[in-house]
C-alpha cells in the first residue's frame, strides 16, 4: 500500500472510503473534493467531505478513523502525514430540497471511492452561489461542467424548483463562453 504521504487526495479518499466501508460506514465524497477530483485538480482543495448516506455513529466513526491514524480535533480528522483533513456531515445526502441519489464510483490504487455525480456536484457549488452570493462556488460549478459530462436540463430544472432560474442564466453564460 501506498503511504499516505504519497496519496494524491483522491486516493486518500478511496483509501479512507474503502476503510469506512470495510465497517459498515456508508459515505459519499462531496464538496470541493469532488470538484477537484472532477475538474482534474484545477481546482485545489485541502478537505474531504464525506456526507453518510444513512445514519452515522459518530463515535464508530472516530474509532475507525483512528485505526488509520486519524485524529480528531474539533470537526475534523487530521493525519501527521498529510496535509488533507477530513470532516463527515450527517446525511443524507443532499443539494438544496433535493436528495442525491446518483453516485459515481471512481477506482484508485487504494480503493474506491464513491462521490456524487458531476452534475449534482455542479448543483452543489451552484447552491452555495444561488444562495449565499458565492462567485468562487460558481467558477468550481463551471470547472465541473467544462471538464465532465453533466445533465444541464437535470441542473436548469433544480435550479427552477430553488427559485434561481436567473442565475441559472448566468451560469449558463458563463458555461457557453
């Protein structure tokens, strides 16, 4: 096995999902982990979000972080050796009122990894631009969307049913430029 060290995040993800899942722990990667690994590290993010897909011990979860060296403190799990730190959200997994139900699998040296789909990756960072204002989180939306296959109808819907249809528009503008 690789050492973490070495791990690029991606494969700490499926090295950590792998290790989660071998438990009984069920989680998808999301957030700027996803984008980064969708965008082909254009866009760089030093965290792993992991969100459970059903109900999470939060303990059991610390226990078997800990049995790969995890530590941890607050919110996030910190390992000596890498610079990526690790948070998991309580599920289910979600982009505004609408449940993921699209997961995406993606094999590594050191395991899978499961990461919701490009365009509920897109929805995500467009959530976050939709409703906080968030113009990095659109710039990550488009770096998904130029570098994967996403279902912009299935986006362009979502984004009516979040009462966001105008700036649906503008990222479609930006996505055509």
């Amino acid at each position: 096995m690789k050492p973490i060290s070495e791990m690029t995040q991606g494969e700490l993800a499926a090295y950590i999902d792998s290790h989660l899942r071998g438990h009984g722990i069920q989680v998808v990667l999301s957030g700027g982990a996803s984008v980064a690994i969708y965008s082909k590290h254009k866009y760089v993010s030093k965290d792993l979000d992991f969100v459970a897909r059903f109900f999470i011990d939060h303990k059991k979860v610390e226990s078997v972080m800990s049995e790969i060296s995890f530590e941890k403190r607050g919110k996030y799990y910190h390992h000596t050796q890498t610079p990526y730190f690790v948070e998991f959200i309580s599920g289910p997994p979600s982009v505004g009122k609408e449940p993921i139900k699209d997961f995406h699998e993606i094999k590594f040296e050191t395991g899978v990894v499961r990461v919701i789909s490009p365009t509920d990756s897109v929805k995500d960072r467009l959530a976050a631009f939709y409703h906080w204002g968030d113009k990095q989180s659109l710039s990550q939306a488009l770096l998904v969307a130029n570098h994967e296959s996403v279902d912009i109808k299935n986006i362009e819907s979502w984004s009516i049913k979040e009462g966001k249809k105008e700036e649906f528009e503008e990222f479609k503008r930006q996505l055509r430029n």
